[in-house]
C-alpha cells in the first residue's frame, strides 16, 4: 500500500493532531515541560543512545502503532519527574507510550473511533532504524530542558473504515467502573 500524506487522510490527520495534545498533556501531569518543535538533524540523531518502545492499536477498520523514541536523558528525566523511583531506563520509556497511547485512545473514543492497546515493546541502543509502515505515517517531535523525543503514528484504514455514528464517552480518573 503507497504511503499518504497525513493531509490526504481526514481521520488519520484529526488522530495526528490528537496526540500532538496528548504528548503535551502527559508530561505536562508529571512537570516536565515539552513543546513541539523541529526534527533534530540527521547528524544528531547518531550521537545518541535512543529507548524506543512501540505500541500497537486495533479498532473497527483501523490498526496501526505508536512509537516514541527519546534519547537516555530524556528518559532519565521522566524517570526522575516519576518520583525517582529506581526502575530501568526502557520500562519507563514503555510506560510512557502506554500512557501516550492511552490518553489519545480516550480522545480517539469521543471522535467515534474506538481503538484497543497491545503491550509496549521497548528497545535501548545506538542506531536505531524503524522501517517504513504500510498506510499513512507521520512523526512529530518535542524536546524538553537538554533532550528531546519524537513520536511517530502509523495507521492503515480498511477502505470501508467509518467512524462510529454515536461516539462513546471514555472513563475519567476517579470513575468507578463495574464488572
């Protein structure tokens, strides 16, 4: 399937600018500021040890993943901003996606497009490569006090894909939910 600009797909770019939001207010919630901002260089992005986790997503028509790739810094500083607990570099990067993807799986409900969340894979390394995704992709990048992070989302849309007519409201923090 040929790549398409986000611009030409209406449901993927309202997802995009969803979590350009949703990656602002998630740092946000544990006081570590983020702002959008342009790809680092290609020279940059060899100089450093990169975590990358991707996080997979299925719904009615659409599927597709969320990667967010920071540098050892940012990472270190999100773990520190967690309340310093002693926990590995690429679990924290994991549960970060899952927050990510989590905060924009809620948005995504409210636009009458339910998606369910895989398990996080998370890698450390030097020279990361991600391949190039079936459907429409796009990155979008950030950077914080001294490091920055990017996220990419992938989707592929079944040619019959619709958004649900009657778009369902997400549970809020605090909701009681019974089994």
């Amino acid at each position: 399937m040929k790549s398409i600009s986000p611009k030409n797909h209406p449901d993927f770019e309202l997802m995009d600018h969803h979590l350009m939001d949703v990656a602002v207010e998630l740092f946000a919630a544990y006081d570590v500021p983020i702002e959008h901002c342009l790809p680092p260089s290609e020279e940059g992005l060899g100089q450093e040890t990169y975590c990358m986790s991707s996080i997979g997503y299925v719904g009615n028509g659409v599927k597709g993943v969320l990667i967010l790739a920071a540098t050892r810094a940012a990472a270190e500083a999100w773990t520190s901003a967690a309340g310093g607990l002693e926990c590995d570099l690429v679990d924290t990067v994991g549960e970060f996606s899952n927050m990510l993807l989590g905060r924009l799986k809620g948005r995504l409900l409210r636009e009458g497009i339910p998606i369910s969340l895989a398990t996080p894979m998370t890698v450390i390394g030097d020279g990361l490569r991600i391949s190039v995704a079936p459907g429409v992709s796009s990155w979008q990048f950030f950077e914080g006090p001294g490091w920055h992070l990017g996220t990419r989302l992938d989707a592929a849309f079944d040619p019959d894909f619709r958004r649900e007519a009657t778009p369902a409201a997400p549970a809020e923090a605090g909701d009681a939910i019974l089994f």
